[in-house]
C-alpha cells in the first residue's frame, strides 16, 4: 500500500472494492485527434486525445503511458446515464493556431445541455488541465451530476495498479500508485464523492449503468485493473477544472494537484499558448499548402511535441499504441519507441522547417545512441534499451545522411561527427548489400529502398571522411558504394514480371538471399521469401516477382537515379497496377501487394494478420516523385491534408474499400492503426519545403553529381568485385578489380595460374572500416587465394581453404 505522511487523510468510505483484480486489461483507440504537451521541458507530461475523450498520458518521458483514458460521464440519476464518448456529438478545435491546447464542444442528442472542455499541460508541472463547463437548461442541471472516470495504466501497464480516495487540504481527490509512480486526480472544487474499483466488477461505470446512480463508494482498491471516479455536483460547479498530476512518489503527484489547482486554469492557458508563439511555424511553408497552412501549422507542433524532456533530442515514431483497444500490457512497445529510420525523418523534416538546432539534438542524441560496432537496435526505448532486435541497413545509413546535411548547414556546432560517422559506414560494408530487414521490417535480402539509402550513406560518409583528412577512406567507401550501384538493377528487378503483362522488368519490393547468402531462408524456395502478416488460411510464401513496393522511388528522391530513368517508369506502372488507391479525399498507394499488416477485410482490427490498407505517407513520398519528374504533385498535397482527422492527426493508414459504419471504417478515413504517424507528418512537411524550392529537399547533391547523370558523363566507372566472408562471389568478368574486404588486418597469398607462381599482399588498413587487398585481372581464368590473419601474440591464423573465383571474359 501506498505510504502517506500523516497530514494527508485516508478516506474509507466503503472499505475495499470487490471483484480484484478485475477483467485483462487493454489500452484504448490509436486514433487520436491530437496529441500534446506543454512547450517547457519542465512539464514531463503528454495528453493524447480521441473519441472527444482523453486517452493515454504519458510521464515522465514519452514512451511512458501511464494511463488508459479519463472520460466525463454525466447522470440525472433517474432517467438518463450519458457516456461522453458515445452518447454525445462533439466538435474539435484548437484554441490557437500555433499551439496543441484544445476545446471541445460536446451536445447531447436532445440539445439540453453541452460541455465545453479545454485541455492544457501545465506549463510548468507534470499534469494535465481539463476545464469544463456546462450549460443547459436550469431545472435538469439542478438535478445532474458529472462524474470524471479514470483508468490508471501506470508504469505502461494496466495490471498491479492500487488507488484510494484522500482528503488533501480539506477536499476529497483519488490517488493512484504503482512501482513508484503516483497519479493524483482532483478538481478545484473538490470531489463531493469518489470511489475505486476493479474494471469490470466495481468500477464507477458499472455502478453509474446499473441505476442511473453513484451507489458505491469504495475507498480502496489494491493490485488489479482498477479505474477510479469523482463525482462534481453541477447545481452548484457548473464550471470547473480537473487536473492529473503526476510524480515519482505520491507527495509529488499530490503537491503536483495542489499546485496546479491552486492557479486559475485561465492563467495556464495563457502561459501554454504564450510558450508555444515561441516555436514559431515556419509560414513560408504554408505557400505550398492548399488549406492555407493548418496541417502545417498542426504538422510541425505534432513533431516537436514527440521529442523527450528528459533525453534530449529523442523523437518517438508515434504517441499511440495501434489498434490500441486489442492490445493488453504484453505489448508494451506500441509506436511509443525510437526507431531511427522515423526520427532522421523526423530530424530532417525539422530541418525543412528551418530548426537546425533541434536536428542537432537529434543528431547528438542518435550519436549517443550508437552501438560500440556502428549498428543501431531496430527500435529502442528513449532510454537506449533495445526492444526490436533486427538488422535493418538504412537505419544505420540515415544517420550519415543526417550528419552530412547539418555539416552542409554548417549546424554541427562543436559537434564531431566523424568518429559515429566512421562506425556507421563501418557496419554498412560489413553487411551491405544483404539486409536482414527492409524498411517495412519483415523481410531479408536487396531492398531497393534500403541500398538507396546505404548508397547515399557511404557517399555522405566518404565526403565527410575526405574533409577530415581521411583520403583513403573516402576513396574506399565510395568504392563499396559504385559497386552496390553498379549491381543495383541486377540484384533488385526482374526480368520476367508477372504483375502487368505489359511490364516484365521492374523493381520488386525485395530480392530474397541466395543460399549461402547472409539471412538466408532455407524453410522456402530459392528466390521466394515469406509474408509473415498473412491470414491463417491465406498463402504466405511469395516469388519475388510477384511482390513489388514503392520503395525504389527513393532512388530517384537521393538522387542515385533520374526521374526519367525508364526503369523507374515502368515500375510506377506496375505499382499503380497494383497498388494504388482512389479515395474520396485523393489518391493514396499500399506499401505492397499481399500486405497483411492493417485492418481485416472485415473491419476488425489486425491481430497478427489482417490486410494491409493504404498510407497517406506514401502519396507524399509519390508527390517527391511527381515534383522531381514535372507532374502534378499539389493534387497530392490536398489529398494528405483531406486524409488528416478533426485535429490534423496523419494516420499511418487509412481504410480504402467502401464504408462500414458498423466497425467504424469510412473510404479515405483513418483505420485502427497508428494515429498520428510522425512519418507522415514528416513527409508532408518536407512535401511542403520541396514545393516552395521548387525541389526535392532530401536530394543530396553528392549522391546526384556522381549518380542521376547519364552514363557517358560519369566521372568514374565501378572496375570492382567485392569479396568478404560474409558474402562470397564466385564469379566476376576480366578486367575488374577483386577487391577482398575484412573487419581486421588480413595478408592474402592467391595465383592467378594455378599455383604455378604465388603472390602475396598485405591489406591497406581504412580504419573502423577494416582493411583491404585489391587483385586486379586483365584476362579470363581462375583466382586461387587463401587468407591469413595475425595472431596477437598467438600463431597466426590460416582461412584453411583455398578460395576459387572464375574470370570470364
């Protein structure tokens, strides 16, 4: 049990509540209208809302969810119960463009009374404010009462929480408590009543909806799923507030109240919007927009609210656990983590809007973030520990280019990125071109998408490798990064497409590894791989020909090829074939054929497998695409803009088939996955940036004057075979050069006749890179070669095989 000093009175009402612990708990609806903070960092609080109702509130840092959600009930006490979030319509607007702080208006269906609701954080505290008011007419609102019920889920969980009414200073507030963080919940009024139950059993919302009554009143309830109530007597609190404080030990979270309770909620709004006219949108960005800049406005503020307080600089993917309402405490990741691939987007769509210094932040802090081999974990807590354990390459190569683009700006300050820089191309040529997975996380082997972004991140790194003195680094990564592109259309397209009958050769989404190859799949055919999201009863292994994403267009975005590339064309017809979308708001594309990850066909929510549905996310990286080749990409814009809720939330997904009402699914409206994604915002941002340059913003210009020219007027041309243990070659054509890599210092003895005369190198040492032997060829035949490695002290040590290579003409 929660420890209080004796100055705080316990209240015991009724004793305990019955019923503990209290059904499995769940988290709530991932469609959020809008998510919020306060602008200070002293104010280690987040509100998310949906359903005109609060949601999850984070503390102290964001991907912490310590609560479910807290909904106003409202009560005669003979006639009627109404349940905000169901029995009533409410409106949606913020109370000032430039900041996140919200007013509802909520009407009953029979127009006797409304609610009028605004929602800060305090601009100083860890709390939320909710200022309420209701009107209507005189003799009902005589007999009604009002009644705020909450769901602690505290320390991200809804299982083991405790709680208990209190007496603090004279009023009645609820306290709630678990492994140390503590949730108080008061008003400024005071309670006239309040109870704790167990969800399910004897909670406030089964007592209201058994006779229209507050008839329990529990003062405790311990170790379960529990939900808490107070009861606000509106004859005489027709205008109140309520506050959620919270604290790490429950005189915190009660002084927390006190303090919050104790200024006029007038004077926090003030202060709230007053911090937020800081953060200053960037109105230039608005000239692209068709909506005269609310999603921008909306857009920016949703992807500064997602940065910590505590860890600087860590921007999470998303405050929002998808198909939240599905989902109990053993998913205790949600989109509520670090993956860096989201937060390079993020980061540089804040560069878009001209905040260097909060790129840099982000930067130093994905720095710090670094694994001691240069990798980063799939995704991690803000803390740094890892949740998701894959091998994803372009999360390791976006970095770089975050790195490069501030260096380009001049915005490192006194940062030294060489050093994270060196590590991150270091893993890229120990892995690269084989990626365990692509940016959609399921699946192995060449990834269009991911080689772009691994290309573009050895050119980044091999610049900033020359500007600090490292020649003959740089001359190596761009090497790895010529080689990848020379065999980039070989390794990822077919010849033999089976998606449009007119297009044979276009871009799959992946090819998968050959045996022998990294993280290759043994369990399926050569060159097919598994879609992991299928229905029990659908089929799940694929051809790589018969799977094709958009990813490729990010060839085009790095600037590795033309927009006009007629590679690229013909893969654009086949990806509208197949996976593009008209909805009543615009046009929006799935991530690829056969997706599982979204809404069931039904409408139900994904549970392991469902049917992947369509990303505004993916219109604006199509609008990049039409910007960059000369097409339409405003018509584009407007569809984004049409594609965001009542509060400007981007969805990851939204549900492209003919409405259901009855699951709550409407054609180009959100569907159940994650509701604001941070990407999408991002995108659109970026969107808007490249529409007024009249560019693409993420174009880099290295990666475009070596690559998006015609062949004929490269400055280079790859005359390279890479070998490494990790990927053995068995073949390669006269007149290249092998170049053998290692992760340490080598010799190779090899012939080129047969043994017949015997040559030895030593490896050229790059650094974290490892080190290197070239062996050119000049005619057909066989390269024999054996390695050795030193021994530190010890014997060296032998490969203890010969290693053949065939030179064909």
């Amino acid at each position: 049990m929660s420890e209080l000093s004796v100055s705080y009175r316990w209240l015991n009402d009724d004793g305990p509540a019955f019923g503990a612990p209290g059904l499995e708990p769940r988290w709530t609806s991932s469609r959020k209208d809008t998510v919020g903070t306060a602008y200070s960092a002293s104010s280690r609080v987040w509100y998310t809302m949906s359903h005109g109702t609060l949601n999850e509130l984070y503390y102290p840092t964001i991907d912490r969810p310590q609560t479910r959600d807290m909904e106003l009930l409202f009560t005669d006490g003979e006639t009627f119960v109404h349940e905000e979030k169901r029995d009533l319509e409410y409106s949606f607007e913020y109370v000032d463009g430039d900041a996140l702080a919200v007013k509802m208006v909520a009407q009953e269906a029979g127009g006797r009374y409304k609610v009028t609701k605004t929602i800060v954080s305090n601009p100083h505290f860890s709390s939320v404010l909710m200022h309420v008011k209701v009107e209507g007419d005189a003799k009902l609102l005589a007999r009604m009462k009002c009644y705020a019920l909450l769901a602690p889920h505290l320390d991200g969980g809804g299982a083991g929480n405790s709680a208990r009414s209190v007496d603090v200073a004279g009023k009645r507030c609820l306290l709630a408590w678990k492994n140390g963080t503590s949730l108080a919940l008061g008003a400024d009024c005071g309670f006239t009543r309040s109870s704790c139950g167990y969800v399910g059993s004897s909670d406030g919302y089964q007592d209201l909806f058994d006779d229209m009554k507050m008839t329990w009143q529990f003062g405790l309830a311990l170790n379960g799923n529990i939900a808490v109530m107070g009861e606000i007597d509106l004859e005489k609190n027709k205008e109140f507030t309520l506050a959620i404080a919270f604290g790490d030990g429950d005189h915190a979270a009660l002084s927390g109240l006190g303090q919050s309770l104790a200024t006029p909620f007038e004077n926090h709004l003030q202060r709230f919007l007053l911090q937020w006219s800081r953060a200053a949108s960037p109105e230039k960005l608005a000239e692209a927009a068709t909506d005269g800049g609310t999603l921008m406005r909306i857009s920016h503020n949703v992807l500064l609210t997602h940065e910590d307080k505590t860890y600087s600089g860590a921007f999470i993917a998303s405050a929002s656990i998808p198909w939240g309402a599905t989902k109990g405490d053993s998913d205790l990741g949600g989109y509520h983590l670090v993956w860096t691939r989201d937060m390079v987007q993020t980061a540089t769509a804040l560069l878009a809007c001209g905040r260097t210094e909060t790129a840099l932040r982000a930067l130093v802090y994905l720095a710090s973030s670094q694994r001691a081999d240069g990798s980063f974990a799939q995704n991690f807590w803000i803390n740094g520990t890892p949740y998701w354990q894959g091998i994803q390459l372009d999360e390791v190569a976006f970095p770089i280019i975050l790195a490069w683009r501030l260096w380009k700006l001049n915005g490192l300050g006194n940062f030294d990125v060489f050093p994270f820089v060196e590590r991150a191309a270091a893993f890229l040529v120990k892995y690269a071109p084989v990626t365990q997975q692509e940016r959609w996380e399921e699946t192995a082997g060449y990834s269009p998408s991911t080689l772009a972004t691994v290309i573009a991140g050895l050119v980044c790194a091999a610049d900033i490798a020359r500007a600090h003195g490292s020649m003959e680094l740089g001359g190596f990564l761009e090497v790895y990064a010529d080689w990848i592109e020379s065999h980039l259309d070989e390794w990822t397209t077919t010849n033999d497409g089976v998606l449009l009958p007119e297009v044979k050769r276009h871009y799959m989404r992946v090819k998968p590894p050959c045996p022998g190859e990294p993280f290759h799949d043994a369990s399926v055919p050569v060159g097919c791989f598994r879609i992991a999201n299928r229905g029990p009863e659908e089929r799940s292994i694929f051809e790589a020909r018969e799977v094709i994403d958009g990813g490729f267009l990010e060839l085009v975005r790095y600037g590795i090829r033309r927009a006009d590339d007629p590679l690229i064309v013909d893969s654009l017809k086949v990806v509208d074939h197949c996976l593009k979308y008209e909805t009543p708001n615009g046009v929006c594309w799935r991530r690829y054929n056969h997706d599982g990850y979204g809404q069931k066909k039904d409408g139900g929510p994904y549970d392991g497998w469902g049917q992947g549905r369509a990303w505004p996310l993916l219109s604006g990286e199509r609008a990049h695409y039409e910007l960059a080749v000369g097409g339409d990409a405003k018509s584009l814009v407007t569809a984004i803009e049409r594609f965001s809720s009542k509060g400007g939330m981007l969805p990851e997904q939204v549900w492209d088939e003919a409405d259901l009402p009855s699951e709550g699914m409407y054609f180009g409206q959100s569907a159940g996955s994650a509701q604001p994604l941070v990407w999408a915002h991002s995108e659109y941002l970026k969107l808007l940036r490249s529409l007024v340059d009249g560019k693409v913003f993420d174009r880099i210009s290295v990666v475009e004057e070596r690559y998006a020219v015609a062949k004929e007027k490269r400055r280079f041309q790859n005359q390279h075979e890479i070998y490494s243990l990790g990927r053995q070659i068995t073949r390669m054509k006269a007149g290249y050069t092998l170049r053998i890599v290692d992760g340490g210092h080598f010799r190779v003895v090899y012939s080129l006749d047969n043994w017949a005369t015997v040559n030895e190198a030593t490896a050229t040492m790059v650094g974290a890179a490892g080190s290197y032997v070239d062996i050119p060829t000049t005619k057909p035949g066989m390269i024999v070669f054996t390695l050795c490695w030193p021994g530190e002290g010890q014997p060296e040590h032998w490969l203890g095989r010969n290693v053949e290579i065939t030179v064909t003409a």
